[in-house]
C-alpha cells in the first residue's frame, strides 16, 4: 500500500502561518504543507507541560492529552475575567492572604496561594462579571493545608456553588450546574471547570475545609493560578488578560496536498481526532476535494455520530454511524475507503458503513479542515492524517484503525480502569 501523505502522527513541523504535511515514496521527500491563519495569540501546553504563549498565526502542537502532541484547532473565544492571572488587581478580597510567585502548572513559578486569615469565616477572592446565557469557568488548583477549593458564582438566576475535592480529584456538591468537571495535569494540580447559565454578578473562588460549605480557619490554604470565564459550554485554551477582556481569534489550515498526492478513481483517507464542540449539529472533520463541492469527499461529526459524504458529477454517496456526542469528543480511529462500487467506513477497528454506489470524481487537488468550500470549519484535536492512493483491504483498514494494546485503546477513549 502507498502512503503518499502524511500528517502528524509525533512528527511535527511548523512555522508562522504552516504547519507540515508531508509526502516520502520512495524516500523522496516532498512538502505539502496546510496554510494556517490565527489573527492573534493563543497558549499551548508544551512538551514539559507548562502553559506557553504563541504569537499570532503560529499553529499550535499541544501536549494536553498526548505525548506526541496533537494539532490544536479552537473557534474564536474570549476570557471575560479582567485579570486572569494577578489576584491582587481587579479581584476584591474577604479574609484573605494572597501570596504571588508560588511554583505552579507544569513548574511554571507564577501560581498564587490563597490563604485564610480568619477563623470560622468565608476566605474568597471575587471579580464582578456579566455573561448572560450558558458560559465556562475555569481555574487551576492545587491543595495546601485545605483540601477544597469553593466556587460560587451571582447569578441573576439561580446561584451556582462548587466544591472540588483536590485531595481526591473528585467534583463535591454542586448546585445549580449544567455541567462540572476536574482533571488532573500534573504534580497535584487540577482544571477545574463549572459551566452554568447567566453568569452575570461575580465570580468567588474560596478556601474550604470541607466540602459542602465555604468555611474555612485561620492559616489554611490552597493554591490557584490562570482562571477563565468564556461564553459557551465548551472551556477553551487558557487566554491571558493584564485588565481587559482577551479574545484569542478562530483559527483554520487548509491548502494541504495537490493531485499528484490524491487519485481521483481510489483511495483512503485515515485520522485520528477528536472534537471539541459536542454541541454543533455538524461539524465537517476534513474533506479533500477540487476548491468545490463538485468533486469533494468530506469526513465530519454530525447530532448522530461520524459521516462521510462523496460529491462528483456522478450524484452524492454517504453513509454514516451512530456515536454520542461524548464520544466524539475522544480520539477516534477513522478511515473512508473510496471506489466506485466499493466505499466503506472504518472506526476504531470496525467496519461500520458500506455503499455499492458508482464514482466518478476528478480534479482532487486540497485537503481541507472543512467542507470544502470555506464553511463548516473543523475545531478539535489532530494526532494524524494519512491518504493512500489505492483502496486498502478490509483487513490493513481494521489493522490501521484499531489500537495497538489495551492502554492505548482505555486512553484514547477516555475510560476507567477499575
């Protein structure tokens, strides 16, 4: 089988405005590099796992989740907390001791302990805020002496209030929430996330000595660092504000390949990729096509699960699977197989689509993180794309999209071992 494109996969390769694909038949290597656009600065994790600035139009590898890194593809988003980072500014203070240029995430040394200097009495830092409909809080936490952070959050509705155990890595009582969640990047800190509606009075995060009240004694302490409130009910990369609000700018790569990397009568297109905004009705994965949706082959996530269509002069062919919006959101194995009378659909080591119907496309020329004609533009996690320009058999596609040992499979799709 010939592999005459490759993207990703732990060989990574970018510059202001390109990230590297890349073709080696034959050992003849050749550059088939995505054009990439950022119109501002944005953060990553890096390989040692600190949280970094990247100036604009630099695409983004992140390490969050991988340690061969992913492409990082986000919408548009802004941090609507005035000081993200500096807790002794535009944060209001209650019994409180702030102490900056603690060691925090990934050894970075500007993280802030939080320390009470009261008995018996509410320790918080607050800043006011005003997002209306469904929005995103996040913050980084450790624990000191007090194994709780609190997060109380003025609503014009209800209050919402949240305990995160940091001892245990486990979300407490909550109350009026849509969603909360805590995960673990290392060294006993914590993300710690509660998505609510109207938050439009003020944010509080607090030391507490046990879960389910905001009390807390004289000398506890936990340690905090790098908060965000966006719009939405997915919290994005963190963005960095000095008193303003931030917004980190959309970001696209397309112009990937040309027709001597894709057949026009065969081939497969393999990935590997998650999604980040469960909540799109569709959002278009990759598509390679002519500049159009004339000859056009796109992947993408859909309200029911992972799709493919085909357009070429010949009539359109599709198929689709059934998978929860949960699961998209994890790493998934992909792969399409296209010929005419002879399509069918890979993930994570299934066949799960087949279609008998006739092909004829031409002009296949761009690989695209959208439908193909400029819209429908693909925000997730990339660990890697392949294109073979011959149909695969149905055992090299199961081998291809299936998991090389039982870790791999429990990380890649975020479950539990018990």
């Amino acid at each position: 089988m010939a592999q005459t494109y490759k993207f990703g996969n732990g060989t990574w390769a970018n510059k202001e405005g390109s990230t590297l694909a890349y073709s080696d038949t034959n050992n003849a290597f050749k550059p088939l590099p995505f054009s990439f656009e950022r119109d501002s600065i944005a953060t990553r994790v890096n390989k040692e796992g600190l949280i970094e600035v990247v100036g604009k139009d630099i695409p983004r590898i992140d390490y969050t989740d991988s340690a061969d890194g992913v492409l990082l593809l986000e919408n548009s988003a802004t941090n609507s907390l005035l000081q993200s980072n500096q807790f002794d500014t535009t944060w209001s203070a209650t019994n409180s001791i702030l102490s900056s240029g603690q060691i925090g995430v990934g050894g970075s040394l500007d993280a802030w302990k939080l320390e009470s200097n009261s008995n018996s009495s509410e320790t918080y830092i607050r800043q006011t805020t005003s997002l209306s409909g469904t929005s995103s809080l996040t913050i980084y936490a450790k624990k000191g002496s007090s194994n709780f952070l609190g997060v109380y959050i003025g609503s014009s509705g209800a209050d919402i209030s949240t305990h995160f155990d940091l001892n245990n890595g486990v979300v407490g009582n909550t109350s009026n929430t849509i969603e909360t969640k805590i995960k673990s990047v290392g060294n006993g800190w914590y993300r710690c996330t509660v998505v609510g509606s109207n938050i439009n009075q003020n944010v509080n995060f607090y030391v507490t000595d046990a879960n389910g009240n905001f009390l807390s004694n004289d000398g506890s302490y936990i340690y905090i660092q790098y908060s965000q409130l966006e719009s939405g009910s997915i919290p994005s990369s963190y963005i960095p504000t000095s008193g303003s609000t931030v917004q980190r700018a959309a970001e696209t790569a397309n112009g990937s390949g040309n027709s001597e990397v894709f057949n026009d009568s065969e081939g497969v297109l393999m990935l590997e990729i998650s999604r980040l905004n469960k909540a799109d009705n569709s959002s278009v994965i990759t598509s390679i096509n002519d500049g159009s949706l004339t000859n056009c082959i796109a992947l993408y996530y859909n309200s029911n699960g992972v799709a493919y269509d085909i357009f070429a002069p010949s009539g359109e062919r599709n198929g689709s699977f059934s998978m929860s919006a949960n699961n998209q959101s994890n790493f998934n194995k992909i792969a399409l197989k296209y010929k005419s009378q002879d399509i069918s659909l890979f993930v994570n080591g299934f066949e799960v689509n087949t279609n008998s119907g006739t092909l004829a496309l031409s002009g296949l020329n761009s690989l695209e993180f959208n439908h193909g004609n400029n819209a429908f533009d693909f925000y997730g996690k990339t660990k890697e794309i392949g294109y073979y320009d011959t149909a695969l058999t149905d055992a090299e596609l199961e081998y291809m999209t299936s998991y090389r040992s039982l870790n791999e499979l429990v990380t890649e799709l975020n479950l539990n071992t018990l």
